[in-house]
C-alpha cells in the first residue's frame, strides 16, 4: 500500500484531525480563559453532542449527493468560522459567540472521519479496505495523542488559546486541500 491515495488520505485525516483534537480536549478551559463560567462550557460540549446527532447523518447524505471534497472541506470550513468567531468574539460575557461555536461545530464535529471512510470505500475494493481503515485509524490516534500536547504546549507558551486556534484553523485547510489531492477514479483503485 504505497500507493500515493493511500498517503494523501492519511496525511489529509492526520493532519485534520489533529486540527480538532489540538482544541477539543482544552474546550472547558479555553471557555474559563475567555472569562465564561465553567459549567456553561461542560454544558456547551453537551449540547455540542446534541447537534451533532443531526448534523453527521445530514453531512454524510450531502456527502453522498455533493461529493466527498465538497462536504469535507464544507465541515472544516464550518469549524474553521467557529473558531474566528469565538477567537475574535468569545468576550466571557456575550452568548451568542458561545451558540455560534455550539452550533457550528457540533454540527460538523466528526466529518473527517465520516467523508474520509466513505472515499476509502469508493477507492479501494473491499479486499483492501480493512487495511486502508487501519491506516486511517492509526492517523486518528497519532492525532489524539498529538493533538492535546501541541494545544497544551502552545497554551503554556502564549497563556491563551490564540495561536492554538490559528494553528488549528491552519492544519484542518491544509488537511481539506491533501484530500482534495485524492480524485475518484472512474473505478476502484486495484491492490
């Protein structure tokens, strides 16, 4: 599996997905730097969860009718905006920031992992498919390792979320652009 679709899918779910990660697990404690009240943040991961019980079978069947790039690039774009709009809004006082993040994100959370099994699926014959997912998988948990750490150590060096934000937004646009680099064939790709 040298293959160069192999790779660039890889890279693109790596790469986003340490985007996500980079932030997600520092959720409760960039609300408290902003100044908002801890439980509001816990609450607004929940109501996150929420959203995205409509958001990822809604994704998906955009997926299924737009084509997998459009969608991806469409749910990073959405985390992306939620991003700008807490980073450059998010005052500890104003709610409508916190909703928009809310809304925006829980709403496409999940999309790398989403577009990037179904391309997997339209590219690779199903006697190629459990390895291809394992290697997706693997890049998946490289980013839940890396992630955090890199969130965490950008945190401690600055004392604020704003270059973890910057550098999140920076890795989910290049990810979206690696997967555009994976075109469908007319057929399946043959091992």
């Amino acid at each position: 599996l040298i293959m160069p679709a192999v790779w660039l899918l890889a890279l693109a779910r790596f790469l986003g997905q340490t985007g996500r990660f980079l932030i997600q697990v520092h959720f409760v404690a960039f609300f408290a730097v902003a100044g908002y009240d801890p439980l509001l943040a816990a609450s607004a991961i929940g109501v996150m969860g929420l959203v995205n019980l409509v958001g990822r079978p809604v994704m998906g069947a955009l997926s299924d009718a737009l084509g997998r790039e459009i969608v991806l690039t469409l749910g990073y774009g959405l985390h992306i905006a939620a991003l700008m709009v807490f980073m450059l809004f998010g005052d500890g006082h104003s709610l409508w920031p916190v909703m928009i993040f809310v809304g925006l994100s829980g709403f496409c959370d999940g999309i790398g992992g989403l577009v990037t099994s179904a391309k997997v699926a339209d590219l690779f014959p199903a006697r190629s498919l459990g390895t291809v997912m394992g290697i997706m998988e693997g890049c998946v948990n490289l980013a839940y390792m890396s992630g955090p750490l890199v969130g965490g150590v950008l945190f401690d060096r600055q004392g604020d979320y704003q270059a973890a934000f910057i550098t999140a937004m920076v890795l989910m646009a290049v990810a979206a652009v690696f997967f555009w680099g994976v075109p469908l064939p007319s057929r399946p790709i043959r091992k």
